[in-house]
C-alpha cells in the first residue's frame, strides 16, 4: 500500500509535454529524470512477445521505481509511450530523413499510441495504468511532408511519430480517436484519481 500522509509527487520524466500536463491542473510536483535506459530494456523483452502497450507499462515502471529508489518516501510518477503501425513498433527518428520515411509509411493509416503512467514508492508500484489512442493520418504527398518538415525542424526529432498534435502537428491528420491526453504521453483522469485516493493531493 502507498503512503496515505501527503508525500511530495516527482514525475520522473523529462518530457515537456508530461510537465505541462501536471502544472496545468495544478499538481504540485518536480521532475527528475531518471537514468532508464529504455533502449536496453526494449532490447531485453523483444523477444518476449509483449504488446506494445504492455512495452509502455514496462517502461514506465522502470523509470518510476528507478527514480523512487533514490526518494523512497514521494510518490513518483513515471509514463512512457510506445506507437505502433501493425506489427511495427516505431522509435523517435534519428534524423529528419528517417521521420521523413516514418511519415510516408504512416500516410493514409491508422496507427495506435500507447500511454502508461505507473506511481511508485520504496522501489514498489502499486498502481499501473495504460490508455490507447487510434490516430489516422490523412494521404500526405512527399511534398507536404517535406515543407511540414521544413516548418517544424528539429521539434520533428523529439516525439514518435514525428508531431506534436497540441501544434501544427495537427494538420496531419483526418480523425483521432482518445483522450488528448493519452496522446500527449500521460493519461492524467486516472492519475488524478489515485493521486487523490493517496492524499496527495486535495480531494
């Protein structure tokens, strides 16, 4: 069982996106990322048969503990967000010519977003939770993409799929189908709800 005294909320999590989440509702917390090396542990379970959402959990998990470990007496949130087309599970491009390949391959399709948000104390997580949103892309031509490119720059390298929806990531799109808040990367009404139940923030 979590701590049910008002203990301090850390999100392990670089992510921008995840921090503007958790001010914009008023959470009181800091971030720390953790030291997760998501590459290895994907490396690890490849084989293991795991869906991509359960991957996302996984994930998630390893940062949360990985950060409690060090703050054993906060509650610590970690999230982490897989994509998947079918049977393909896609990574954060290396370079614009591999997010420009990824979004040609994504035109036209349905492609799912997997987002997990774990809270842990001591080391242990009690509470898991994940959430999945189907995204369609409209039919992009190559030259769409390459001046969508153009205007986003680098910011094309930091997500996924290659767009942030909440920005001019939008206009990629014909239909989205889950919370927005699944598809930022934190699925925040469950996580309000057990942050709630713990006390850790007014109910």
């Amino acid at each position: 069982m979590l701590d049910r005294t008002r203990p301090e909320i850390i999100l392990a999590s670089g992510s921008a996106g995840r921090r503007m989440l958790l001010e914009n509702a008023g959470v009181p917390f800091r971030a720390i990322p953790p030291k997760t090396d998501e590459r290895a542990i994907e490396g690890v379970v490849d084989k293991t048969g795991v869906t991509p959402a359960e991957l996302a959990l996984i994930l998630a998990e390893a940062k949360a503990i990985d950060v409690s470990l060090s703050y054993p007496n906060a509650l610590v949130i970690g999230a982490d967000q897989t994509m998947s087309l079918g049977d393909r599970l896609f990574h954060k491009p290396a370079n614009m010519e591999e997010a420009r390949r990824n979004l040609l391959e994504l035109s036209g399709r349905t492609h799912q977003l997997h987002s997990a948000v774990v809270v842990a104390q001591a080391g242990l997580a009690p509470w898991r939770h994940v959430d999945t949103a189907d995204l369609t892309m409209r039919e992009l031509s190559p030259e769409f993409i390459g001046r969508y490119l153009s205007a986003v720059g680098e910011t094309a390298l930091q997500s996924v799929g290659s767009y942030q929806i909440e920005g001019r990531g939008i206009q990629l799109f014909d239909t989205v189908e889950g919370s927005q808040f699944t598809i930022i990367g934190l699925p925040l009404l469950p996580l309000l709800s057990v942050l709630r139940q713990y006390g850790a923030i007014d109910g």
